[in-house]
C-alpha cells in the first residue's frame, strides 16, 4: 500500500507567520530569491502577505510539503476596504516601527517608500475586479500543479463570498508567468507599473 501524502493545501495558522515571510522574501525578486535585496528579510512580507493573513484569514492558504510551509496564495474580496483597513490599523504601526529606517540595499525603498506613502489600487481595477490575490511558491513546490490547485482553491473562496471579479500583478521581469494565469482564466487588463491580469467570477 502507498503511503498517504502529507503534502496539503489548508488554511493559513497564526504560527504559519514566519514561514510565509521567508516564501516573499526567497520569491520576491520576480519569483527568484530576494535576500541580497533586502537588508531586512521581513520587509517584503509587510507588504505582500503579512497583511492578508492578518486581516483576511479567510483567504489565506498555505501548501504544506512533509509538514513545511512551502507556497501560499492570499487575497482581499474587496481591495478598496482592505486598503481603508491598512490605512487605519497596519500602516500606522509600521510607519512608526521603520521610522527611522534608511535605504541600504536595493530593494529596501520598494517597501519604506509603500510603508510611509501608501498606493493605492487604480478604480481600473477595481470596479470591474474588485478582489486581488499573491501567490508564491518556492521551487520545491513549483512543479506537480500545485500553483494550479492553489489558485484553483482560491478562487473557489471568493466566488464563494458572492465576489464578482479577482485582479493580480504581474512583475515585468517575470512576463512568462502570464501564460500560466492565462490557463486559469485570467486576461491581460492592462500593463503599467506591472502587468495586470482579471478574472470575472
């Protein structure tokens, strides 16, 4: 008899935290490791993770391989009240947490820069897909159709919360990735700053 796989897609844990951090920062760099980039290795998380798990623990899944935290996907239904959120409980905290902090690596001011002036999304965007999502995998996990089923079971969870459409981007350095969302559905809205894809729901 084969041995039953302990490789699951589940909810993300509180305790889940750290690794989810250290998944950003090894995929930060357009999907490759970002750790030169970075002289702390918890800035890119703040942004891109951290928040989501957070604030909106209902979209927020983690891929476990042998009992390691190795690929996540999260989301926001609803990007413009998330963004209301942060702007009230998580940008705050860390404007006065990183205050003093300055540039020292290349990267650093991708996300000092985001901390002390948050964006915001375009109405673009946000009215036709008014959810947004990150996935990230390390590259044990990025074969087999892990970020299929990652994605699959993502939107899964907002379709089920009534969301109309979903959104992401796309790094410009990492332009291949599209063809991927491409084949779950997504479509090219528009290319700026990055590359955003949308799915209706």
């Amino acid at each position: 008899m084969m041995p039953e796989s302990t490789d699951v897609i589940r909810p993300a844990r509180a305790e889940d935290r750290a690794a989810l951090s250290r998944i950003c920062l090894k995929t930060a760099n357009a999907g490759k490791d970002a750790s030169d980039l970075y002289s702390d290795g918890d800035y890119p998380g703040l942004l891109y993770v951290l928040p989501y798990a957070e604030f909106e623990p209902d979209f927020a899944f983690v891929l476990e391989m042998s009992g390691e935290v190795v690929g996540y996907v999260v989301a926001t239904p609803d990007t413009a009240a998330f963004e209301a959120r942060l702007a009230q409980s998580w940008w705050p905290v860390l404007q006065a947490r990183y205050a003093q902090r300055t540039s020292e690596a290349p990267l650093d001011m991708k996300v000092l820069g985001q901390i002390r002036a948050p964006g915001k999304a375009s109405e673009e965007l946000t009215g036709r897909w008014p959810a947004h999502l990150h996935i990230n995998l390390l590259p044990v996990a990025q074969q087999g159709g892990w970020g299929r089923r990652l994605v699959t079971r993502q939107l899964a969870a907002l379709r089920d919360a009534g969301v109309p459409g979903v959104h992401l981007g796309v790094s410009l350095q990492n332009e291949g990735v599209c063809a991927f969302y491409e084949k779950m559905g997504f479509r090219h809205i528009f290319r700026r700053n990055a590359i955003y894809m949308g799915q209706v729901l």
